[in-house]
C-alpha cells in the first residue's frame, strides 16, 4: 500500500477523485481509502 499526498483538484468524466500531488496528478479510484491527517 501507498501513501499519497495532496491537494483536491477536481473530478474526471468518470467521477474519480483528481489530486495534485508532489509526484504529479493522481487519480483515486474506487476502493482506494482516503484519510486526513488531524
């Protein structure tokens, strides 16, 4: 499992999560777990 930090930036045509990563653009797909740090 990965570890992936960033920024919200968006929604792509099939609804997927965008962020902006330092690493560059990442799509979160269905399944993946999102968290926030407190």
């Amino acid at each position: 499992e990965e570890l992936v930090s960033g920024r919200f930036a968006g929604l792509d045509r099939e609804g997927a999560l965008l962020l902006d990563t330092p690493a560059g653009p990442r799509k979160i797909v269905t399944g993946e777990l999102l968290g926030r740090a407190a």
